[in-house]
C-alpha cells in the first residue's frame, strides 16, 4: 500500500532539526512496574493518583522521556524527573533543578508511546490510521475548507497525518485541540508537512500509527548541550 510519509524505526533515538524524538510499541503494562526506581517520590505520588486504566501509559511515557533526557544532557535516570505543570504540560526537572530549556512531549496511543525533547517549545503527537474515521467526523472542528481540500478524506493516513500535526501544534504551543486553537495552526503542506506561523514539522509512519513532529518558534538558547543544538539529521 503507497505511504503518504516515510517510516521510522521504533526504539531508536532519531534526531531531526535539534530535535530527539523516540517512538515505541508498547508492550503489555498491566503489571507495570509503578514503584520503579526511576520514579521519584513526586513521579510515583502522580502515577498513583491516576485512574487504575491510565497508570501503564503514563509511566511507559516518563520512562521514554526519561531516557532522551539522560541520552541528550548526559543526567542520570533516577536524577531526572518528568512532572506536569498546573496546565497538564509534562516538564524536566533534574536533580531538583527545572530545566527550563529543555522541553519534552509525550504522546500515546493504543499500541505505541512516543516523546520527543527540543530546546525549543516542542509537540509530538501520535494517530492511528484507523482512528481516520473518528477524525472525519470532527474534521470541520480542527480543519478549514481549504485544508479538508488540501488533505483529501478518502486516505485514513493523510487524515491521520493531519490530525497529528494539529495535536502536536497545539501541545508546543501549550493550548489544546479544543476550542478555537487548531484553526490558529494552518497545514499549508502535508509532504512535507509545513505549518503557518514560525513552526517546523515532520510527519513519519510506524506500522498503523502515524507520528508528528512540530517545533514552535525554534531558536537556539545559549548554553544548551551541543547534541540538542545540532541541525536536522536522522
């Protein structure tokens, strides 16, 4: 079947625009381990307090987070903790230090987990394919006229792709899909992905999900670890 965006291999770090960005499949975590010692006593006060059915996938995205972290600032797994600020946006604290320039996003869904770390403000997002019939019948919410005509309805991985871009837009931006936030992000293009406004995206498809990338308002800080203020790669 022809592919609207290019693959991406689950469980590898990828490096795209100073951006890292990681994808996995998510393996059965009913049993998750939620007294790991990689949570801190903050991380495991707000896995608890979850409803029973969100525990796995939120730990499963700490853990993911977590490893970016330690992989692009070289800081130890158990100094490193990922808390929600008052608006439900997941931050980096390290060593009990906030890490104000290095932003994270995590996303999930039935069968994958992905989180992605930039200097910049930062929204990953992911779509299954067989999610498109659900977002067809919010489209005339999320999307204009004109990009309906530029995505099309009838390819459950270009409604997929668009969708994830929005979702991850909006999450670097720190609003949400509901409301009148999405119609402030336009798709102008779906391959390659270009947003309006100063924003970078790329979209990838890992078996029946489709992934987006969006950097918001990319500028470099000074002092940042070489590693997240290198170009676009992998």
């Amino acid at each position: 079947m022809y592919t609207t965006f290019p693959p991406i291999t689950p469980g590898h770090i990828h490096r795209w625009g100073g951006a890292g960005l990681i994808v996995a499949r998510r393996p059965d975590l009913r049993q998750a381990p939620l007294r790991s010692p990689l949570l801190s006593p903050a991380e495991r006060h707000a896995v608890h307090a979850l409803p029973a059915r969100r525990r796995a996938e939120w730990l499963a995205g700490r853990l993911l987070a977590k490893r970016l972290v330690g992989e692009f600032i070289a800081a130890p797994a158990h100094e490193v903790e990922i808390l929600a600020r008052d608006d439900g946006s997941p931050h980096v604290v390290v060593g009990g230090s906030p890490m104000p320039a290095v932003n994270v996003s995590i996303s999930h869904t039935a069968r994958h987990i992905a989180a992605a770390l930039a200097p910049e403000a930062v929204g990953v997002d992911l779509c299954e394919t067989v999610s498109a019939a659900a977002v067809r019948r919010v489209a005339d919410h999320a999307f204009s006229p004109a990009e309906l005509a530029l995505i099309g309805t009838d390819r459950p991985d270009a409604m997929a792709g668009a969708w994830a871009l929005k979702e991850a837009a909006v999450k670097a931006d720190r609003t949400g899909i509901f409301g009148p936030a999405p119609r402030r992000v336009r798709i102008l293009g779906l391959r390659p992905p270009v947003l309006s406004g100063r924003r970078r995206a790329m979209v990838w498809r890992e078996a029946d999900a489709v992934l987006a990338l969006v950097l918001a308002h990319p500028a470099t800080p000074p002092g940042l670890p070489a590693a997240l203020s290198s170009g676009p790669a992998g």
